[in-house]
DNA sequence: GATAGTTTCATACAGCTGTTTGAATTGCAA
DNA sequence: TTGCAATTCAAACAGCTGTATGAAACTATC
C-alpha cells in the first residue's frame, strides 16, 4: 500500500533531520526533499507540522518508556521483586545511551531525535511531556524498593544526577571528546553506562545531604 | 548618551527573551516591541540578528569564565597553589547555579540565556563555542593538581559529569520539582552547590573505572 | 540659531514558512 | 471497462521573518 511506504517515509526523513539538526532548523520543504515526497503530502497525512512531530515524539516515547520497563522488570523479577540500586539505574539510562551512542543508525535517530525533544521545549511536545513524571516515577518507586529507608530527596537526586549525566554524554559527547582529546572513549557504550551507574549509586549509596566534604569545605 | 540606552535596551530585553522562550521563539519584533525601541534599531546599533546573539554571548561568555576562574584561583592561591578538588568544581559550577537558582532576575537571564546557548547550538554561537573548551582545559589542570596521579580520564569525566549535574538541574528543574512534588529544595542554591559537589568529587575519589559494582552486575 | 552628524522612525521589501486548493493520477471493486 | 475513492502533485496563498531605505527628529558644535 503506498499510503503507508508515504507515511513511513515522511517519519524516518523527519526524525532524522530532527535528531541531526534540531527542531528550529528543519523545514516541511527539508522533510518532504529527504523523504522524496510531495510538500502535500505532510499536511495530508498528518494534518499538520505539530501533529507530525507529535507522533513522532509520541511514538518513540511510548518505545522508550517500554524498553527501560520490560529491563527494569527484567532485574527486579531475578531478584525477587528487589533489584540492585545499580541494575534500576542501568534500566533507566540504558536504553537511551546505547541508542544515542551505539551504531545502529535507527536507534540513533530515534534516541537522537527524544535528546532533542527533551530539550528544545516546542509546543507539540510539551503538552505529552506530562506523561514522562508519571514514567519516572515508577523508577523512584524502584529505586525506594533498592534502598529501603533512604530519604525521598535523596532518591529524587539520584536519579536526577543520572538522568542528568546520561542525557549530558549523549548532547555534548563533542566537547567530552574535544577536551580530552580523544582519551574518552565513546564507543565503547557499556563503559559509558557503567561509569554512570557507577557515579550514581555510588552517590545514592553515600549520603551526599550536604554534611558532606563539600559543604564544610564552602563554610570554610 | 541615548545610543546607550538603546543598545542596552535592546541586549537586556533580548536576554530575557531568549533566556525565556529559547532562539527559536523570539523574533527580532518580539526583542524591540519588549524593549520599547524602533525594529530598525537592531540592524542599526548591531547590523544583524546574529551579530547581537553574538554579541550577547561573547559578553557573557566572558563575565562567567572570569568569575568561574578568579572563584579557582582564589581557592588555589589559599591553599598555596593547590586546592581541594571540592573548592576546584564548586568555582566550576557555583557561578552558573547561583546566577540561575538565585533570586537575582538580571543574574538569573543572564544565566538561563548561556544554559540556553550551550544548548540549542544556533550559528551565530558555534562559532565561539571553541574557547570555552580552552576554559575548560585551565579546569582540568587545576582537577589534576587537585588530586595527583588521577588517570587523565577520569579528570574529564569527573568534569563533564560535574557540568551536566549542574546543567541539567537548571534546565529541568521543573522537572525535578514535580517529580519530587516540592520535597527537592531548590531556592537551597548553595545546598544544590553542596550536591553536586559532593557527588562529582566523590566520583572522582573513588576509582569509577568500570571494575566497581556497577560492571560487576552488568556482567550477571 | 544655522549646520553637520547621529540616531530614530514608519514603511517597504524580498524571502521563506506552513497550509490550502483543485486538478491529475493511481488503485481497486463491480 | 467503468466508476469511485484514495492519494499525489504543482501551484498558489497569506503570514511572518530579517533587512533595507529615506525621511524625520534629535544632539552638539560653531
């Protein structure tokens, strides 16, 4: 059927010019070109610009949200309904590191493509964007279960942090490479997570509530 | 002098603007309507577009690594020449986090607006993005001095994480409060500071070299 | 107070944006 | 084949964008 080899066309030129260049500077006229279809053809399908990226966006998150879920399952089922703190913190930034950073040039857009979203706020998306709490949530709830009697606050900044790093390596992996010239290894993905994980736990583990070195050393 | 004021109108007013909505959003229309100024004022005192964003970064660009630099050398010089890492990340990250979380509405544009711009890379920025790796780099040395014998590669990722915590906890903070609904304090600026701190230099006392834990549950 | 230089202003311009239109083409059932 | 619906297409649309223009208003010097 052609309307969907149409459709589909139109998704994938679209994600991956998103994923490349961002929101603000790809044009229905880039899309249509990449796609090799007719500029009618967005509206036609999908009603609208908004509402194309919107089911992009929609799309991907549902996949995303899936991916980290089925792995997060996964670790607490072999352990009884309890996973290690690190096996919930690598279910939650796995799936998007090893999409953004790894070789398969779907994956990439795709994750590429959610870094994006994440970031540059447009109206079509900031309206899903209330779903993701409720996603993230149920992380927290996972993590609780892992450290049984840790502070909520704590809970909430650690999976912050990690959020914060993971999403961190995959937007400006550049500059990481560029300041260490090359020292870095990027491609080596399981490494990456690992030291994520690692930073993570390591603080969720540790109690970082500002007793800390740090804040004695600021008093002086 | 009225030039002046009109120049200066023009910068404040598109810092707001942009620090509010992002690159994408605001139009040259939106910056003199909000400025109280003539449309052709723009071209007139900054012959274009991209030369006023320009403008705006490189001044602010510069304010920030001064301040970041003289909070280093500050610690350094107090410690004869070597300061604790944890002295070395908060003059880092304290600058920006203050300038965002703060109270502090000029401060805080001028901050969201350089968030902004390490973000949504536009042209106008990319080009002058190079020397912020040079600031970096005079970080990096300082993180060496700090803690001697640490692998190279550590250095830099203990920084890179160091910056995406910060960075991440302005630009989602939204996030961060609904998640935790309120119970993350964050009008604690310098407990934010405290936190971030706290976990980088952690991480970077710690060997995180993939043989922690972390690995270990990868590996089943 | 006339003059020269600077700054402001209303207005126009060309280019690009997302969207619409109506005709042409296609695919498929009767 | 005929008829009908779904899809594609070229073309045009109105709206907004950054920029340019030339006249008007201002400022300061003589």
């Amino acid at each position: 059927m052609s309307t969907d080899t149409t459709r589909s066309a139109i998704l994938t030129a679209a994600e991956r010019l998103y994923a490349e260049r961002g929101f603000g500077d790809v044009t229905l006229r880039d899309i249509v070109a990449a796609a090799g279809v007719n500029l009618a053809a967005v509206n036609y399908h999908f009603g609208s610009k908004d509402e194309l990226i919107a089911e992009l966006f929609v799309t991907r998150s549902i996949a995303t949200n899936r991916e980290r879920f089925n792995e997060l399952k996964a670790a607490e089922s072999a352990g009884g309904g309890r996973a290690p703190i690190e096996a919930v913190l690598r279910a939650l930034i796995g799936p998007t590191l090893r999409g953004c950073l790894g070789q398969d040039s779907e994956r990439s857009d795709a994750a590429r493509f959610m870094i994006r979203a994440a970031i540059e706020t447009i109206p079509p998306i900031r309206k899903i964007k209330n779903r993701e709490i409720d996603h993230l949530r149920k992380f927290a709830a996972a993590m609780r279960r892992s450290l049984p009697g840790k502070p909520d606050a704590e809970i909430y900044w650690g999976l912050h942090f990690a959020l914060a790093m993971a999403q961190q390596t995959v937007r400006d992996s550049e500059r990481l490479l560029r300041l260490s010239e090359g020292i870095c290894d990027l491609d080596d993905v399981d490494g990456v997570i690992d030291r994520v994980v690692a930073v993570a736990s390591l603080a969720l583990k540790t109690g970082t509530t500002g007793t800390g070195e740090a804040a004695v050393s600021r008093r002086r």
